[in-house]
C-alpha cells in the first residue's frame, strides 16, 4: 500500500521522484510510527511488535532515508516524533480506524449467517465494578450474535485505541484535556464520593474531622496520575494543604482496598456507590470531608459516520445500566447520614 502525505512543501520533490520516495511506505511502517508515539520509546514500541529494537530502529532509519524526512528523534527521554512524523501519524491513525471498519464490515458479511458481530469498548474501574456483570449477561441473554471484548483504564490511557478504531467508545471519567477532533463525549450520570474508614478507626469516633487528622493519617490511595488520585489530591489542594503520601499506592478500587479498610487504620476516599452494603451492615464509616467530591461517567466514542446496530445497541444497554443503578442505590447524602446514624451533615 502506497501513501503520500501532505507534509512536504511544494518543490521538494519531483512528481516522479515522490512516487519512487514513497512506493515503500506501507502498513508495516505506519504502524511501527504509531507505536513508537503511543509507547514513547523505540524499546517498548519493539517488544509490543514482537520485534528486536534493532530491527525497529533499521526501520524507521530505512523509511527515513527513502522519505528523506526525519520521523523520529531520540534522546534521553525516549523517542519523540518530529513535526513530519507527527503529520504522518494523524494519516496513520485514520487508515488504521478505516481498516477496523472495513474489518469490522466484512467480518459482518462473513458471519452473516450466524449474525456475530463483534463490539470492543472501553471502561473505567468504577464502571466496571458497577454495570460490567450485567451488561455482559443482558447482551447473552438478548442479542447472542453480539461478542463484548473490553478493556479497562482510564481515557488517557485508552484514547490511541479509540482514536484508531480498536475500540468503538469509552465509558468513564471524560477526557482531561476535553475531547479532540473526531471525538465526542456526553454525560451519562455522576458519583459522589467520600473519605472511608473502618467503623472502629479513631477518627470515626471524632464528632468533627480537621484536614490536619486526615493529612496525618496512614492512607491507601489509586496510583499517582490516574484520574481517581488527581480527584483525590484535589480535595486537598482546594483547602490550601498538600496531599497526604499514601502507606500504600494500588489500582483504582482494587478488591484490597476495602479488605485493608476493614482490618485496619487506614484511610481512603472511594465513591459511596460501591460501600453502601459496608456501611449498612455498620462496617466502614464516611468522614465529613468533601462533600464535593464525584466522579462524573461519561460517554467518549469516535464519530463514525454509519454505526452499527450493534454498536447503538450495546450503548443503550449502558445507558439503560447506569440509570438503573441511579434508581436503586442510595444518594450520596443518604449513605454519608446512615454512615453518621442520623440527620446529614453536610454544609449548606
């Protein structure tokens, strides 16, 4: 497959001299570029290649060469694209994003017969706690033909697959940065969350909670950089302190989170939704904190401009999940006053 992108100026090269530069530049190496800007070095882009980083780097140096373009720059932070390389990359992503359709599309006519169609989607940890089971035995039970595959993280960590068509849209805490060309993303619900101990930890025994006690406290918190931990960390800087260094850093809602809550004296903030069951059996407490704190569910997707059936269905289902899991937990002024035995406190 031959590829001519616009990044050259006028003059550079000949008519002729261009498509004899460029009859080598094929998949294969398009995808190596969009490896090497997604992993930020030529050693881990090689190894999700399955590739020895010499052979990479005698790649990228041969289309280089036959370009005449510098693509990729290294230095001691690792690799970084060059302008060209950059504009070769946005070509790149959209051909990879077209053969996933035409993937996809196919695929469809091939198992026509059967009607399996196959819908990839991202989702965040909360999301994943909250409507994963259940989305994956309603489509089972409903629309057999339809196979889930998803992936969990964050939307900064998921974007390259959504912006190259691995993935058909994400649901979760919306992009940091708001959403790029190409993609949109709407509200679907919000969360709130609060600061948890276990019921017998001193700090449950205080009629009021100073930020001083919490920033002293022994904390357990998501790893650094991850959505969860930048919403954490903010509840703390709006009141002028630094955020307390956790004892222990972990995936957001990692299944050990609240099994060390129970066991001991730490503390940590997690959204009210996933331990009203905890806090109604009399088994985690919810500090008055901030009562600002939530977590904000969104839906990230790629404009395509013909979705499939498929696709629209299974956005439905989540949709119809969430709101569902809206009507049957309790508010998060609910949780924090059963947590407090008695009337909410709240700021007005």
């Amino acid at each position: 497959m031959s590829i001519l992108p616009e990044a050259l100026e006028p003059g550079d090269l000949s008519v002729d001299d261009s498509r004899h530069s460029f009859r080598h530049l094929d998949l294969k190496h398009l995808r190596q570029l969009t490896e090497v800007a997604d992993k930020g070095s030529i050693r881990a882009a090689a190894e999700s290649l399955a590739i020895t980083q010499p052979a990479l780097s005698r790649s990228i140096r041969s289309i280089e060469n036959e370009l005449g373009l510098k693509l990729v720059e290294r230095g001691p932070r690792g690799a970084e694209l060059t302008p060209a390389g950059n504009r070769l990359l946005s070509y790149a992503r959209i051909i990879d994003a077209n053969l996933s359709s035409a993937e996809n599309e196919l695929r469809g006519l091939r198992d026509r017969s059967s009607r399996t169609e196959r819908i990839a989607f991202g989702m965040s940890w909360l999301t994943e706690q909250l409507i994963a089971a259940q989305l994956i035995e309603r489509v089972l039970r409903k629309r057999p033909g339809i196979r889930l595959s998803t992936v969990v993280g964050d939307y900064e960590s998921l974007a390259p697959r959504l912006a190259s068509g691995r993935i058909e849209f994400f649901i979760g805490p919306p992009p940091m940065g708001g959403a790029r060309p190409g993609i949109t993303t709407q509200p679907l619900t919000e969360f709130p969350a609060g600061v948890v101990v276990r019921a017998a930890h001193p700090l449950a025994r205080q009629k009021e909670v100073a930020v001083e006690d919490l920033v002293a406290a022994q904390w357990i918190l998501p790893v650094a950089g991850t959505i969860p931990r930048i919403t954490y960390d903010n509840s703390f800087l709006r009141r002028g302190v630094a955020p307390p260094e956790p004892l222990f850093e972990v995936q957001p809602l990692s299944p050990v989170i609240r099994q060390l809550l129970r066991e001991s004296d730490l503390v940590t903030i997690l959204p009210l939704v996933v331990i009203e069951d905890d806090v109604a059996a009399g088994a985690l407490r919810v500090l008055p904190f901030d009562d600002e704190i939530a977590f904000a569910i969104h839906l990230t997707q790629r404009q395509v401009r013909y979705p499939s059936a498929a696709r629209d269905y299974v956005i439905d289902e989540v949709k119809e999940l969430f709101g569902e899991v809206a009507r049957r937990k309790p508010a998060g002024a609910d949780v924090r006053a059963r947590s407090r035995g008695g009337r909410d406190t709240r700021r007005a």
